[in-house]
C-alpha cells in the first residue's frame, strides 16, 4: 500500500513502506495543486509515517533542499485536509 | 679532258601493284580480282588459291596471258612483298615486310631529333593508326618495350612497358594495373611502385592515413572498416546520418577518430550502430555516436552493442545517445565512455558482463543509468530519473549516482561512494566510506555501513541496516529505522514528540552500542522501539531527550563487565 506520494512536477512517484518505488504516474489534481502547490522542486504526502504530512522542498542541489516547509495533519484546515484525503484515497494504490 | 660515260647499273624491278585472286590460274574464267585489276603491267598477281597460294603471276602484253613469274631470292633480303617471299628490291610503294628486328640507327641533325617514326594519316571519313604487335606462343615473356639508353653510363632504362597480363609500366618506375576500378575508385601506389585501384577519391568523409600520411579517402564508415587493418586509425572529417540498416562492426585494433562529428544512425528496426563482437582493444576518439529513428522506449536498437566481457574499449571524448532505448548494450572493459539512453544508459546484458571505469551513462527516464551484473565499477557515474543510478550486483568503487526518484547506487557493496535520490534511497547495499543522501527517501538501506554517512531530510537517514562507525541524520523523521548501531553518532533535527533516534515496527533484537544518540524535542527518544522489544545497548551518550530510552524497550544484555571492563553483549 502507498505510504508516500512524491510529486516532482507533473509526475507523481508512489512508494510502499519500504520506499520501494511503486510506480509514477501523472498529477491531476486540480483541487489539490491549488490548496498545496506553489514553486517547490519536490513536494512530499508521509501518509502515517513518521506522521501524516505534507513537505515541501526548494532549491534541491545533489539531494539536499535549501529549505522546506512541513505541514502537519493535525495543523491543516477543513479544506487542506480535505483536499489531502481526497489526493490519498484516489491515488493509493 | 676525257669524256665520262655514266653506266647505269642494271636493278631488277618488281612489279609495285599487287592483285589477289581466287583460283590457281588467274587465266581461268571465273576468277575474282581484288582489287579487280585485271590484264595490267607492273602488276603481280598472287594466288589465294589453297592448292597454289604464294604462287605469283604477270600479265604477258604480248600474248595477253598471264604467266607464271618467279624471281631469284637472294641469300639475304631486307624486305619481302608482303605475303610473299618477293625480295621488294626497288619497290618503294608496295606493302612489305621482313622477318627478324629492324634497326633504325639516324644522328639527329637540323632540328631533328629522331631516328625514325611511324606515322598514319587517315583521309577523311577514314580511321588511322599506328599498330605494333608481338606475337608470341608463350606469354611469359611477350611483352612491348620501349628503352631509353644512356651512352654516358651505358644504363638502359625501360620507358614504357606492357607486360604480357597487359600491364603498363612507365620508367621501370611504377606498374598499372591491367584491369579497370569500379565507380569512385581510384589509383593508389603502395611506394613499391605497384599501383591499384582502391575505393575512395582525393576527398571523403572517411579516411585512413599510410605511414606517409597520405590518406585513401571512403565514402562510408562500411568501406573504411572494411579497408582498415590494425594500426590503422579511420577519421572522420563531417557529420554523417545513415537512414538504412547499417551495423558497423568494430576491428580489433582499428582506432576511430571523429574529429568532434556526429554520427547518427535513424532507421525504426533493431540494428545497431556499434557493435563490438571479438575480443580485443577497441579505442574511439573525439566523436559523437547517435541511435535515433524508433517510438521512444523500444528495447531494441542499441547505440553500441557488444558480446565480449574481456574486450577492451577506450572512449576518449565519445558521446553516445540513444533518443528511444538503451545507450550501451552488453559487455567489455569500459573506459572513459559517456552514454545517454532513453531507457538505460549502460545495461550489461546477458552472457557478456561490462566492468566499467572513469565513466558516465545516463537514463532520461525509467531505465538505469548503470547496470552491471556481477562485476565491477570504477569512478563513474550513474544517473537515471525514475531509475536507479547505478545497479552493480558486484563491488563499486569511488563512484557516484543519482537519481531522482529511485535509488541513487545499489550493489552488493560500495566503496568511496556518493549515492544521492530525490525521493528515492541514496544507497542501497552495504558500504563503506560512502555518503547516502536523500531528500524525502532513506539515505541508506540494507546492509552493512561502514565509515559512512547517511542523511535524508524528511525520512530515515538509515533503514535496516547495521551502521559501524557512520553518522546517521534525519532532518524531519526518525534517524533510523530497524537498524543496529555501533560506534556511531545519529541525530534527529526533527522538533517532534515522534523524532526518535531509532524505531522498529516489530519485534527483534537490535544492538546500540558505544554510540551518541542525539535528538531535538526532548520528548523524543534516543533509542526507541517497537513496544516490548529486547534490545541490547551499552556505553552510548545521549543528548536532548529528558528520557533517553522508551521505558517499553527491554535491556538484552545480562552480563556484567569484568575487571577489564570487558562485556559479553
């Protein structure tokens, strides 16, 4: 089962729990790149682990992000979560 | 003063006109003249007649018959009428001719400088010529010469020559050929004098220096492998695109040089561009080789194949690509090459295994950017998108990949290696030396990790693992995961209740020994684990946590140290 979902511009990239790549496929979400997405080279869905988030990462060089942000569940509106939960049951896999 | 009486002497005539006829009398009714001159004087008729040929014949005025007429042959006579043994005596108009050499022996004077010529002049509408011919009933030394002397030195050379094969020699210098080229070739002397045809012409595409640097020019890369030998080295002097089937097959010891060119090969089938098939030393210079025409991720269609594990290829300065599937196919000792592939930049195939050193191969989408099974690599690079950056079931040496959303290096083991993913594994495999960075991936896992670090900014810097002297950091997640722990520092930057130093998500012993466990919430745990899990840990520093140690985790170790200091763990 999909454990992380990472979107790297318009393709998103699914791994299980053992972060064994799962496969990649297009994003379209429209609702969801409005609520979360703005310049970040990677933006990352923890689904429970270490806990159920967003990151966002910018300016990657040779891994490593020149800064980030994280947004917890627990810490996103009605709307946000919504729009995460929504990402989460339509592309698990 | 006396009188002087001239006394012409007597000199035998012969008759100037010759008439052939068919019979064995020419008084005969019937007979047919050529040329029909019949009853003349001066004339001599010759019969052709099988029974009386040679036989010859004048017109008698008087009783206009024709008689027999027979002259006496002296013991040596200079010119016969021809077809006759008739000395031509004063005959000066006749056809003649003579058996044995004639001499022609003349002192230039006034401007003249030659002993004698022949000379034809047609009448108009008429061909002319000037025939020598020898004949000979062996053809070994049947040849027409003609010699230059030198008086001075008494040295003869032969100036124009042609051998009985009918081949022209000019000067004693260099020898023709007897036979034609086909189109585009051209006449090549080997510096023996022995001149041939070769393919190619005063300009190409392709060629092949002589020791003197004194190219032979090809009109495609087929023709001059084809022509090359080993030593030789083909340059390439413009781009060039083949649209058909065309495979070139390297040669041992043939080097090609590109000169910075390109070369494409665009047909939608499965030849390859390159392929390398014997063992060997193969060295490419300089150069550009693309495999392109075909639906992007088709299998099949290499940029360079090869079936040999133990060939040696040298590419200094060569750019391979392929635009639909792999770059390099198959096996061979690999150095210095640059590949680029839809699919995969090197994949050592089935059967012949690559080992690679001080190289870059390249996956633009999904593929890997190495692999290599069961072998080596040395100093080079891997880099896929999707894709593992290098995957090597054998040993890797100073070497780096990347990739971005999957493992940057996995192999059975790493040694001075960068592995770095996006939101893949940095490394994969046990290490030593090495650096695994990932940003939302595990920056290592599996394995044993030597000397190393391993860092991931929003996940476990380490996963099932064993990690010996190595410095494990994980930004926004837990440290580790189901690792063991000697001798080495792990930090946690993560500001949460849940930034442990370790976790496990089931049962099992883990080992944390002589260690510094540092985290950032003092909330957290340096070592924590799966809820009643027995783990073993001595002698470790912990920092930031107010409980260092998940009151759930139980202690495996029951002996006591002796005194020595000395522990069974």
């Amino acid at each position: 089962m999909t454990e992380k979902f990472d979107i790297i511009g318009d393709v998103t990239y699914r791994y299980d729990s053992d972060m064994e790549a799962q496969d990649s496929v297009a994003f379209s979400d429209a609702t969801f790149e409005s609520t979360f997405m703005d310049t970040q080279d990677l933006l990352t869905i923890n689904v429970s682990q270490p806990i159920k988030r967003i990151m966002k990462f910018y300016n990657i060089e040779m891994g490593i992000p020149e800064s980030f942000t994280e947004l917890d569940y627990d810490s996103m509106t009605a709307e946000q979560k919504s729009a995460l939960d929504n990402f989460i049951t339509a592309n698990t896999i | 003063m006396g009188t002087h009486i001239k006394i012409k002497p007597y000199i035998p005539t012969t008759p100037s006109e010759i008439v052939e006829f068919d019979t064995t009398d020419p008084n005969l009714g019937g007979t047919i003249f050529t040329p029909d001159i019949q009853g003349a004087t001066n004339t001599l008729y010759i019969s052709r007649d099988p029974s009386t040929i040679g036989q010859t014949w004048v017109w008698n005025t008087t009783s206009n018959t024709y008689e027999t007429y027979t002259v006496d042959v002296p013991d040596s006579t200079p010119f016969w009428l021809y077809g006759t043994t008739i000395d031509a005596g004063s005959n000066k108009t006749a056809f003649i001719q003579r058996n044995g050499p004639i001499f022609i022996n003349s002192a230039p004077s006034n401007g003249s400088r030659y002993a004698g010529y022949f000379y034809s002049r047609a009448t108009s509408g008429q061909g002319s010529g000037v025939l020598i011919r020898k004949d000979s009933r062996t053809t070994s030394g049947n040849y027409l010469l003609i010699q230059g002397h030198d008086f001075s030195t008494n040295i003869s050379v032969d100036k124009l020559k042609v051998d009985h094969n009918g081949k022209l020699s000019i000067n004693d210098a260099y020898t023709l050929p007897n036979v034609g080229g086909t189109a585009g070739q051209v006449l090549t002397d080997d510096g023996a004098g022995n001149v041939t045809w070769q393919s190619g012409g005063s300009s190409g595409i392709f060629g092949i220096a002589n020791a003197s640097g004194v190219y032979t020019y090809y009109t495609t890369l087929t023709l001059a492998m084809t022509a090359a030998v080993s030593g030789d080295t083909i340059e390439i002097f413009a781009d060039v695109e083949e649209t058909g089937s065309v495979t070139i097959t390297l040669k041992d010891g043939v080097k090609i040089n590109g000169n910075g060119h390109t070369y494409i090969l665009s047909v939608d089938d499965a030849t390859n561009a390159l392929t390398m098939s014997s063992v060997g030393t193969y060295d490419l210079y300089n150069w550009n080789v693309k495999r392109t025409g075909r639906t992007a991720g088709t299998t099949t269609g290499y940029t360079f194949y090869s079936t040999q594990t133990s060939a040696k290829i040298n590419f200094l300065g060569v750019n391979l690509e392929n635009t639909f599937g792999t770059c390099y196919y198959g096996g061979g000792q690999i150095k210095n090459a640059y590949g680029v592939g839809y699919l995969n930049g090197l994949y050592g195939g089935t059967g012949s295994y690559p080992v690679v050193h001080n190289s870059y191969f390249e996956s633009t989408t999904s593929g890997t950017g190495m692999y290599v099974p069961y072998t080596n690599i040395y100093n080079s690079t891997g880099v896929s998108n999707s894709g593992i950056g290098i995957s090597c079931n054998g040993n890797v040496f100073e070497s780096m990949g990347i990739s971005v959303s999957n493992t940057g290096i996995q192999a059975q083991r790493m040694n001075k290696c960068i592995g770095i993913s996006t939101s893949g594994k940095g490394l994969h495999g046990g290490s030593r030396n090495c650096t695994g960075i990932s940003t939302s991936g595990f920056g290592g896992a599996s394995g044993d990790f030597y000397n190393s670090t391993l860092i991931s900014s929003s996940n476990y810097g380490l996963s099932g693992a064993n990690a010996y002297n190595c410095s494990v950091q994980s930004s926004t997640s837990i440290a580790t995961s189901s690792c063991s722990i000697y001798n080495s520092t792990i930090r946690c930057l993560w500001n949460n209740v849940g930034g442990h130093c370790t976790i496990t998500f089931a049962l099992g012993l883990r080992e944390i020994v002589n260690s510094i466990l540092e985290v950032t919430n003092s909330s957290a745990y340096c070592i924590s684990a799966y809820v009643g899990s027995t783990w073993k840990y001595a002698n470790n520093s912990f920092k930031g946590a107010t409980i260092p140690i998940n009151p759930s985790l139980i202690q495996g170790i029951t002996n006591t140290s002796d005194s020595q200091g000395n522990i069974l763990i």
